[in-house]
C-alpha cells in the first residue's frame, strides 16, 4: 500500500486502463453476452440489481460526527453513493463516530476509508498506515478554499496592538487540543516571541465556538482563539460586537482575516483495510467531483483536489500535543534493556543480602556501642519492667548504692520515680498502660537521689519484635530538665513582669483583666465590686531632665514596693508604661472607687526616697472606673480608666476623675464606629448614589466635563452627603471598595451616553492611589463598559499626591497609556509646589475652591490664581475654577484666563439614574 505522495501516483497511474488485443476482447464479449441472457432467463431487472447489491463487498468509511451522527450520514450519503456507482462491486458504508470512537475503530482496523479532521488524521498516522488521497476544498468568502486558518482577536480600546502585547493577558480557547480553536493561535503567539507556557493564562470554554467570544465580551479573558471562517461568520452577524484581530490579520489569497499559520483541511484517507487498486480509483474519483455534482451539494463543499502536505499538521502536534509516555510504548521499544536491567539489579540484591547478613552482626555491636555512649539516660527493658540493658548516662538517675549493678533488675527497684497521677511508687505497670504500639509517650517526673530533687523527662517507647526474637521490650530513656524548668520559669516572669519594678507588665494585666470574672472567689461565689485605678505620675519627664534617667528609675522601683507594702495583700499592681501605674482593687461594700483612688493618691503624697533626694514630692494624674462583678468585658475597662485619668491631666494634675459614660471622647468613639456600621450596611444593601455635576467650558467648542460625586442613603431613606462618611472610611481602609463602585458605575453611565455628551471626571481616594491592584481593575472595568478612555479623567487631590508622590506618578503614567487623563484636585489649598505641579505634570489642574471664594477681597488670592492659571498654560494643562457661586467670580475667572468653570452658579449636582 502507498505510503507517501510518489506512491500515490504510481498506484494511480497503474491503474489507468489501456487498449485490449483482439483476442481479449472476443471471449470477453461473448461472456457478456451469456450473462445478458441469464438476466433475462432469471427474472426482473430489479432482482437482478437486488442480488449484485447483496454480493457487492462492504466499504466502510469512518466520518468524524462532530455535530451528531444523523448530520454525518445526511452529509456525507451522497458521496458513498458516488463512489459506489463508480466502483461496481463494492458498497461504500458511512460509519459517522465521534472522535474516541473513531480512534478506536481505526486501531481495531475495522475502516477501510477516514474522513476526519486534520488534527486526528495527524494521530492517526501515528497509531497505523493510513495515507491521504484528497484534500477537502470548501466554500468560503466568494471562493473555494483548501486551508483554513484561525484568528486571535480581543474587544476594540484593551491597547492590545500586536500578539507580543498579550503578555500577562487571560487567552480563551475550546480545548488545548483544537487546532483551530488554541493551537494555531499558540503557534502564532511563539512566533511572536510570547513564552506561551509562561507568560499567558489559558481559559478553556469547550464548544461551541461562541463560548470563546463571550468569554472575551464578558472580561474573563482578554484575547481568544477560533476559526477564522467562524471570526468573519460572526462579524457579519453581529457587526456592532466591537471585536477585532490582535495585530495584522491579513494573508495573501486567503479570505478571512487570519493571523495565525495555515494548515490544510479535511483529507479523505484510505487505511491499509482499503482493496488493492481500489484507493487509487477512490482518489482520482474523488477529484475528478464536479462542484456541481449532487455529493458535492449535499457535503456542503466545493470538491476535491490532490492532497496537501501535512507535515505542518504533524509538526503541530509533536510541539503541542506530544504523545503520552506509557508503560507499554517503553515495554515494546525497551523490553531487551529491561531485562538486562532486572538481571543487574537480581544479581545486586543478592549481593547485597549476603554484604547486609555479614554487616548485621558488626551493626548491632556498633549500636550497642552508641547506646551506650548516649548522653541522655536510656533503659531497656521487658514488658514486666526489668532492666535488659542499661548506658552509662542513666547511672546519674539510679539509686547510688545500684551503680553498675542495673541489669536484671526492676525498673521500679533501680529508680525512684515519682509521676504526677501514679500511685507514689513506681508502677511500671502504669507507664506501660500510657504507651500504645509503636508509639512513644512523653511524661514529666521526679527523681530524688541523696537528697537531691531532679526534674526530668520520661520518654517511652515500644519496641515491637518480629519472628523469633521473642517478647515486646520498652526503651524508656530520661533527660534531666530542672536548668531548663528553672530557665523556663524566669522566662514566664520576665514575660509577664516588668524588669525595673517587678510588677505585672502590661500584657499580663490584660491577660489578669480577660480571665473568667477577677471579682470572684475561687468557689466561684460572686463578691462585690471592684475598681480599677489608672496613675500617671505629673512631672516625670521634668524629674527625669533635671534630676538624671536613673533617679527617675529609682523613683519608679521605689515607689512599686511602696505600692507593695501600702496596698492591700489582694490589690494587684501593674506598670503600664514609662510612668504609669493600674492598681486593681476589691471593693468593700463600705467603700467607693472615689473612695479608694482618693487613698492611692494618699499613698502617693507620702512617698519618700530614703535619701539626699527626701525632699521630693510626687504628684499624680488618678483616674479610676469600677468594674461590676457581672461585667463581661472587665479588660475593656482600662480604657475607661486611662480616659478618667487622661481628663484629670486637663484638669491640671493631682486630683482623681472617676469614669463617666457620658464622656465627650467616648460619645465621639461610639460616634465613629456608629457612622462606620451604617457606611458598611449602605454598601452591603446597595445604597450609594451617584450624581454629576457639569463644569462647563468657557469656549463652548470645548466638551462638557461630568464629575461624579457620591452620595449615600441612609437607612430611613434620606439621601445624605459622604463627607461624614469620608474619614471614617479611609480610617477603617473602606475608600478603596468606594472608589472601585464609583469607577464602574461612572463607566456604566457613560456607556449608554452619546459621545457628544461629553467626559466623566472620578475623584480618586489616597488609598487607591497607594493600591498596587487599582490599576488592573480601572483597565477591566473600561473594557468591560466598551468605554473610550479619552472620556475618562481621574482625579486626585493635592493632599493625595504630595503624601504619595511616587505611587501617584506610577498610576498617572500607566492611566495615560491607557489613554485616559489626570486631573489635580484642589490645586493651591495644601502644600504642593509649582515643582510637584510640573513633577505630576497633570492634563487638568482645578484651583481650589477657598481661593475662588477669596478672589473679591483677597488681592493675594487673585494673584495666587492667576499664576496657576498662566503656570498650567505654559504647562499645556487646562485649568478648573472651583466654587463659582456669583457673577463678580466667574467675570474674575474668565479674565485670569481659567478653561472651565464649576460651580452652583452653572449647575447644581443631579443624581444620576443608575444604567
């Protein structure tokens, strides 16, 4: 059978028939003449037409169904009958199959002919002969096509200009192994230079072919791969789906655009099944097809021509999709090294079995020895607790009179362990009940030996005997732990007390504050309240300059044992910082929390430093709050007293403040979270608002400008202004989720408005400006919209940009390339410079209002303005007065020379329906 295209000549040229001799064509004549008669003398012509249908031979032709099978047998009929009426004797079959079923029937060799794609024929040559006698030419574009290409295209203003700009970018295909839904497009962008595994993203949707297109409309991906054919169907149907190829799309001869390689279509291929000489018939039948022909008509296809070269098809699968590595292609092309290979490694293990059974011996000897030699103290012992082995290391534990003498005794004999839930003597029948198999358990004990008290670490493990080494044994091996209990101590108090004073640091206050209710006995029975005393010494630093750091220190250490000695025996003490003190206190039913701070004020006064330094007096700052033996949230109640002491410090020092609910700083912090909770519901049950407000140009051939304000509606349904909403946003970070909803409204709007209805203008937050993700979002977000950039114009406020000057450089050039504009906010109100002014080098600079409304009584004001002015003309920048609420101030703005002008006196902010 031929194998390539010079065969398929040759077959097809010896097969063309030549002249007969004389005296062939005599007996063949009257044979014919012979089998006529029979016809006649047997019956009907229609029988006749019955029996030679019934004896022809079966060719079966596999069809790819890839739109179901009774499309492939509508489709593809006509043909087998056309080559059957040329092929007398045999009865061409159309077997449609989906494309593993297909597969399968080729490798069973049950195909005489295939018809499928190019991608599997490709496969299949690989799995089996198979050849190709035709190529495919369909109709497509005014022409008759034998290739076919694909196109990778993306939606009209995402700047993707050429197939290196996908880089970074979300690509969609059908599956990754389409050749011309991904494949080809993947070839195209290695061509372009794109590390295709690393440097883009795929996104597989599966058929049909509009899946790829949506997944691009609706911003999952930023490019997609399909057919080309499919491209131009789709355009033509939906011509206003903005979607165009990525970089030059046009080949020379071929029809659609295309930026991709061209592969051939489908091949009509004959399998090695196929009757001698009857491929070569089948290939120039299949040629010789007039576009006219009824096969033709009902395939849907312009004919055939002399097949293609496939090797680019092939080329494409080896790169994209290599075939998988499997244990039977290694058995059938390695079997010979294989058995090589298990014949070496036989002969190693079994010399290593006999290396391992000499090395046994001298591996337990050396084991034994490194037993021995452990640091740590290690017994070995049988399940009943006597001693099989002991090291040198665990002589320190055992009984003194016992050293050297530990073999075959009991574990409880040699050793006088004592375990906390033990009975007081050794039980090693209670440590191996603490032991499951192959486990090992860690206890804490206690070892007394000549009068000394160790602390230790008992570890226990059990050591499971196989075959005939005989019972379980236990390794119990223990590790001398008092240094570290000891160091592990003082690291818990210097954690939890303060090293200058000794007393509780503050953390560990917080921890004695968050325990299960301090205001109760340890019978858990309720007792009275208790106070919490916050002291701030008056004063300190002035000690600390005039005196030196370490008087201060003396005084700080002195006074916390005063405290020790004069506080009673349940008060506990607390250094809260450099010079601040918490004392919390039991309260009597006799006594007051005033009461009490009043006495620690007391105690105060009368300190006294036993030395040259007696003169000193101490005075202090005491607030103090009470805490309810029912009160849940007692730790919170020392910011309650910091507070109390905080306004005793206002009031000039010295004297104590109790608590009180209705302190101004607590209202305006409930206040703040009050204001956070509702800006929080507003977002979460969808309750912003937008509206615009125009700034009009002052030549009427320049476009209008929208700037987009929030606004927020309150529960009750009042529409409310952001301002007292701002701060606590940026505070709590939430301006940047305010912002990214403003962006993609404003886009949504400004979608569905005509392009002479001017450019939207977005303030943007300090924190928006500081986020590394903004930039990203503002790309999808006018992508997804369909909306020109040069409509669009961000602004930032001058506070924002001088605070984070090199962020705001960064997000302005990155929007500019884009294609959207920058504006400067409040221009002249802060801070900022005419050189931060020409750093930014903003395309709109808006003078700040403050000055506008100055500019009839301030000459310092107009002349501030007009230099802005004449500044951003130089600059090539436009110019916004801000606040124009009168005629005398827009006359004013006009002759400096401003471009446009924002204010009540031209329009008042409208809301806006959201689209």
């Amino acid at each position: 059978m031929p194998r390539n295209g010079k065969d398929w000549l040759q077959m097809m040229s010896a097969r063309v028939p030549g002249r007969l001799p004389i005296n062939t064509v005599v007996p063949r004549l009257l044979v014919a003449a012979i089998v006529c008669l029979a016809v006649i003398v047997a019956g009907p012509a229609e029988a006749q037409s019955a029996g030679t249908e019934k004896s022809a031979t079966p060719i079966h032709v596999g069809v790819l169904a890839y739109a179901g099978k009774d499309e492939a047998i509508n489709r593809w009929q006509a043909t087998a009958d056309y080559l059957s009426e040329r092929n007398p004797g045999y009865r061409f079959e159309i077997v449609p199959l989906f494309l593993s079923e297909l597969r399968h029937a080729f490798v069973q060799g049950r195909l005489d002919f295939v018809l499928t794609q190019s991608l599997q024929y490709s496969e299949l040559s690989r799995l089996g002969a198979i050849w190709p006698l035709a190529t495919l030419v369909v109709r497509g574009n005014g022409g008759e096509l034998e290739q076919f290409g694909a196109v990778v295209f993306t939606r009209q203003g995402t700047g993707f200009a050429a197939l290196d700009d996908l880089v970074g970018t979300r690509i969609a295909g059908t599956s990754p192994n389409a050749l011309g839904g991904w494949l080809l497009g993947m070839q195209a962008l290695e061509n372009a230079g794109l590390d295709v595994e690393h440097e883009i993203t795929p996104i597989f949707t599966g058929l049909p072919l509009e899946a790829v297109v949506d997944a691009v409309l609706d911003g999952r991906a930023h490019a997609g791969v399909v057919r080309a054919s499919f491209f131009q169907r789709y355009l033509e149907a939906y011509p206003d789906s903005r979607l165009i190829p990525v970089g030059e799309a046009k080949r020379e001869g071929f029809p659609y655009p295309s930026n991709t390689p061209l592969v051939p279509e489908w091949p009509f291929a004959a399998t090695e099944r196929a009757p001698d000489g009857l491929a070569a018939r089948v290939a120039r039948q299949l040629i010789a097809m007039p576009a006219q022909a009824s096969a033709a008509e009902q395939a849907r296809i312009a004919g055939w021509r002399t097949p293609l070269d496939y090797s680019i098809v092939d080329r494409l699968h080896d790169k994209w999709l290599p075939d998988p590595v499997s244990l039977g292609s290694l058995l059938r092309h390695f079997w010979h090294y294989l058995v090589l290979i298990l014949a070496v490694v036989l002969a190693l293990f079994a010399w290593q079995a006999r290396r391992a059974t000499r090395r046994l011996g001298a591996e337990k000897r050396r084991l034994r020895r490194a037993f021995s030699g452990l640091h740590t103290g290690a017994v070995l012992t049988d399940t009943e607790g006597r001693i099989l082995l002991t090291n040198h290391a665990v002589e320190a534990f055992a009984h003194p009179e016992l050293t050297g003498q530990l073999a075959g005794r009991a574990f409880c004999d040699a050793f006088n362990l004592q375990i906390d839930g033990l009975s007081p003597q050794c039980a090693f029948g209670d440590l191996v009940e603490r032991v499951e198999t192959r486990e090992t358990q860690s206890i804490d004990g206690v070892i007394e030996r000549d009068n000394q008290r160790l602390d230790v670490n008992v570890k226990i493990s059990r050591l499971e005997a196989h075959g005939d080494e005989g019972d379980s044994q236990l390794l119990v091996s223990m590790l001398d732990v008092t240094d570290l209990r000891s160091a592990n101590a003082l690291l818990t108090y210097r954690a939890t007390h303060d090293r200058l004073t000794g007393v509780l640091n503050r953390e560990a206050m917080e921890e004695f504050l968050s325990q299960a209710m301090p205001g109760k006995t340890p019978r858990n029975e309720p007792t009275h309240a208790s106070c919490l005393v916050w002291i701030d010494l008056d004063e300190f630093r002035l000690l600390n300059e005039i005196g030196s750091r370490e008087l201060g220190d003396r005084i700080l250490a002195s006074l916390a044992s005063h405290f020790s000695l004069e506080l009673p025996s349940d008060a506990v003490l607390a250094r809260m910082g450099v010079d601040e003190f918490v004392i919390w206190m039991p309260l009597s039913s006799r006594d007051t929390c005033t009461l009490v701070a009043r006495e620690v004020l007391e105690i105060i006064h009368a300190f006294r430093l036993p030395d040259e330094h007696e003169h000193l007096r101490l005075k202090a700052s005491v607030g103090v709050t009470r805490i309810d033996s029912d009160d849940l949230l007692a730790s919170r109640r020392l910011e309650d007293a910091e507070r109390a002491c905080q306004s005793a410090q206002r009031l000039g020092g010295d004297r104590v403040v109790q608590f009180s609910g209705e302190d101004t700083e607590l209202l305006e912090r409930e206040q703040q979270i009050e204001r956070y909770n509702a800006l929080r519901a507003a977002i979460a049950e969808d309750r912003l608002d937008l509206a615009a407000q125009r700034i009009a140009p002052v030549d009427p051939a320049r476009g209008v400008i929208h700037e987009m304000l929030l606004r927020v509606t309150d529960a009750d349904g009042r529409m409310r202004f952001p301002s007292e909403y701002i701060e606590i946003a940026e505070k709590h970070h939430a301006m940047g989720e305010i912002d990214r909803w403003v962006i993609r409204q404003s886009c949504r709007w400004l979608s569905q408005q005509p392009a002479e209805a001017g450019t939207v203008s977005i303030n943007l937050s300090g924190h928006s400006v500081q986020d590394p993700e903004m930039l990203e979002f503002i790309r999808q977000a006018l992508g997804e919209s369909g909306v020109d950039p040069a409509r669009v114009i961000f602004e930032i406020t001058e506070t924002a940009a001088i605070l984070n000057l090199d962020q705001a450089e960064r997000l302005i050039g990155a929007m500019r390339r884009i294609g959207c504009r920058f504006a400067l906010d409040d221009f002249g109100g802060g801070f900022l410079s005419f050189e931060y002014l020409r750093r930014l080098n903003p395309d709109i600079v808006k003078i700040d209002g403050r000055l506008i409304d100055d500019l009839s009584h301030d000459p310092v004001a107009a002349v501030i303005v007009s230099a802005i002015a004449q500044v951003s003309r130089v600059m090539g920048a436009q110019t916004v007065a801000e606040w124009v609420e009168t005629d005398d101030q827009y006359r004013k703005v006009v002759d400096v020379g401003v471009d446009y002008v924002q204010g009540f006196l031209l329009h008042r902010p409208t809301p806006l329906t959201r689209p």
